[in-house]
C-alpha cells in the first residue's frame, strides 16, 4: 500500500466513527463543520510560523519544525475528513492532483511567455465554432437527448426548457472530446509561425473545473501551437489587453460585431444561413481556409 493510501486508510478509520449512517443532508452538514475547523486550523498554523503580520517589526520563524508540521497534519486530517464523506478515493485525489498541477504549470509559463509578446502582431482565435464543428454537433446531441431538430442554437434555446440542462450534458460528454478539424489545425499552424496566436474561449471554465485541462489536452491532442490559451466571458472587453491585434477568427455574429466596432478586423465564419451581418472590418467567410486567401491579398 502506498503511502497516501494508508493516510486515508488511517483516516477512515475515524471519519466513520461520525459518518456511518449518516444520509446526503448530514453529511453535507458534517463537511460544513469540517471547513469551519480547518479554517481555525489554518489561524494555527499562522500562529505557529511566527510574527508574520506585515505591520508589526519582523521576529524571525517562530515555532519550531515539528510544531509547525504537527499543525499542518492538523488541517489535512480535516481536508482528509471532508474528501472521505465525500467519497473521494486516493486515486481520485492523486489524479486530481497531477491533473491540477499540469494546469497551474501551463499558465504559469505561459503568462510569463504572453507578457514577452504583447506587444507584437497578434491574431486571436475562437475554437468552438471555428477549429471544430460546433454548433452542429450541439445541434445533433439535443436531436439525441429530445428528438426535436433545430435548425439553429438560438431557437433550441427559445423552445426547450431544459436546454441550460443539455447544455452542460453536451459541454461534459461531448464538446472536450470533439476533435479539430486538420483544416483548422493546419491554417493554425500557419499563422502561428507569423504571428502571436492567441485563443478565446467562452468554455465556462467557472462552472466546470474540468474544462481548462480538457481543453488543453485537446489542443494538445490536435498539435495545436499557439502562444495563449484565454478563458473569457466577454471577448469584445478582454481584447483590449493587446496592443496589435491583426485579426480575429470568430463564429458569433453579436461577438464579431462588438468586436469590429473596437475596431479590429473579423474574419466570420457564417455558420447559420439565416443572419447576416454587415461591418466594414467583418470579413464574412465560409471556411477557416478562407482566410489564408484573404491574407496572401
């Protein structure tokens, strides 16, 4: 057995003693009372490190070694408490773990990288919609879960009820695993040999953990190279951030609008038949190959 697996172990042990029998509600409850200690565990820790207070004339580390470790055990027994009642294996949290890791990894270097190019020529583009084939792979799966066909996002949303329900169905079984399309990848690839590549997304990574190190392993999965991956929840705003935009390849009518009145170039891949939109820098395009053709001109 390995180490971590005997610390559960250990811990199980104990944590039954106030869990066993204990139905969905109690044991919400129990987790509650858990977090509370640990926060009071935390202030020990605090404590036990010393003067740390930034106001107050440095003393030098306080407790020693052991005391500090002995308070730090403290708090993980009572994170340990609360990964148990909520049935969380040693490999769950060791995979966890490592998955977490690699993500913090990522944008650590490539915030520092991102910082070096901010001022180059940079071209910003969207994934879903753009290097894969949504929206018709959400359209087929809500034909799959409801057996009514749409012929567009916007009017599943107005007629189904449940579509905020279908919705994040498809973002978890569906849309992490849907590949790039190797037209995309390869105009990809070759804009990121000339410019700084940029990507936005709308994923909701605040609502599913998992979605930040899914997409990263999907872009991975596709050798996609590009220099940032950008969660945002209004590109229009965050664009601002970059000094020299080129262009940006978007499939969302209203977000190729806003993003043309900041005035900067959009290449729209028109993905419904029925809108059409007009802008001077709104380029409207049927392929993403399109634009290499656009930018030999």
């Amino acid at each position: 057995m390995d180490r971590l697996s005997e610390m559960f172990q250990e811990q199980a042990k104990f944590t039954s003693l106030f869990i066993t029998g204990k139905d969905k509600k109690e044991r919400v409850q129990y987790v509650k009372e858990m977090l509370l200690h640990l926060v009071a565990e935390i202030d020990e820790i605090l404590n036990a490190v010393g003067n740390w207070k930034h106001h107050r004339k440095f003393s030098g580390v306080g407790a020693d070694k052991y005391t500090i470790t002995e308070e730090i055990v403290d708090a993980f027994k009572y994170l340990l408490n609360v990964a148990l009642t909520m049935n969380i294996t040693p490999d769950e949290f060791y995979e966890a773990f490592m998955n977490k890791t690699k993500v913090v990894w990522y944008r650590y270097y490539l915030e520092r990288f991102a910082e070096h190019h901010r001022d180059k020529e940079v071209v910003i583009v969207d994934i879903d919609g753009v290097l894969n084939d949504y929206p018709y792979t959400m359209l087929e799966y809500i034909k799959q879960e409801t057996g009514i066909e749409f012929d567009t996002l916007a009017e599943a949303k107005r007629d189904l009820e449940n579509y905020q329900d279908i919705k994040e169905k498809y973002y978890r079984e569906v849309e992490m695993s849907m590949p790039i399309s190797e037209s995309a990848a390869e105009v990809i690839e070759h804009l990121a040999r000339k410019y700084v590549l940029v990507i936005f997304t709308t994923r909701p990574r605040k609502r599913f953990g998992e979605i930040e190190r899914r997409t990263i392993e999907q872009l991975e999965r596709a050798g996609i190279h590009y220099t940032l991956l950008h969660f945002t929840e209004d590109k229009a705003k965050d664009i601002k951030m970059f000094k020299k935009v080129k262009f940006v390849i978007e499939d969302d009518p209203v977000t190729a609008l806003k993003i043309a009145d900041e005035g900067i170039k959009v290449y729209w891949i028109k993905r419904n038949e029925k809108i059409n939109i007009s802008h001077p820098l709104i380029v409207q395009i049927e392929d993403i190959r399109e634009v290499l053709e656009h930018e030999r001109r």
